[in-house]
C-alpha cells in the first residue's frame, strides 16, 4: 500500500517529486507534520493526486536563471503520469492510448 502511495507522489519518467520540494505547500507540509510522517506521506498525496504532467519540462528555452545557476532542480520532464492500480500485491501502471513510451 505505502509503495503504490509512494508511486502516485512522484514522476514515473525522473522519478522527481510532483509538488516543488521548495515551494510552499511543501515547506508548509513539511513543518506542520515534521514528525509525523504517515500524515506528512497523506498530505503530499493529497497535493499530487491530480497531477497528470510532470511539472515543468517542455518549454525550450534556456534551462539557467539569472545567476547562472541550472532551473532543473526545479523542473520536471514533462511526462504524462500514468494511472496506477493495485490488484493483490501487482501494481499496474496505465497510460492513456496518446503517450508514446519511447524515448
């Protein structure tokens, strides 16, 4: 149960977390449930459940800000989530008909 909780809170493709770590809703969740960890897992899924991209991505473009310093920390790939499900002990990931997997 935890592993496909797990799976639904990050990225299939670059395995980054689906909130920005730094953003804050996530310092928000990370200081109020500091040493609760079951409810801190809960309230990261709550905030992921609806994503369906990988933040960031796409965008061509320079992938430096001001300073010099690389954006990608911050960025995601792009890719589409996939919908995942649980029967018994498999854990099964489904993507919509319109993904292309190769790449």
């Amino acid at each position: 149960k935890r592993v496909h909780q797990i799976l639904r809170c990050v990225c299939f493709n670059c395995s980054r977390l689906l909130i920005d770590p730094r953003g804050p809703k996530a310092n928000k969740i990370y200081q109020k449930y500091k040493h609760k960890p079951m409810e801190r897992l809960r309230q990261i899924l709550h905030e992921c459940q609806n994503k369906k991209k990988c933040k960031g991505g796409g965008g061509g473009g320079d992938d430096h800000d001001f300073n010099g310093k690389s954006k990608m920390a911050s960025m995601g790939c792009g890719s589409t989530m996939p919908k995942y499900t649980r029967r018994n002990i498999e854990i099964h990931a489904e993507f919509p008909p319109d993904v292309d997997l190769q790449g």
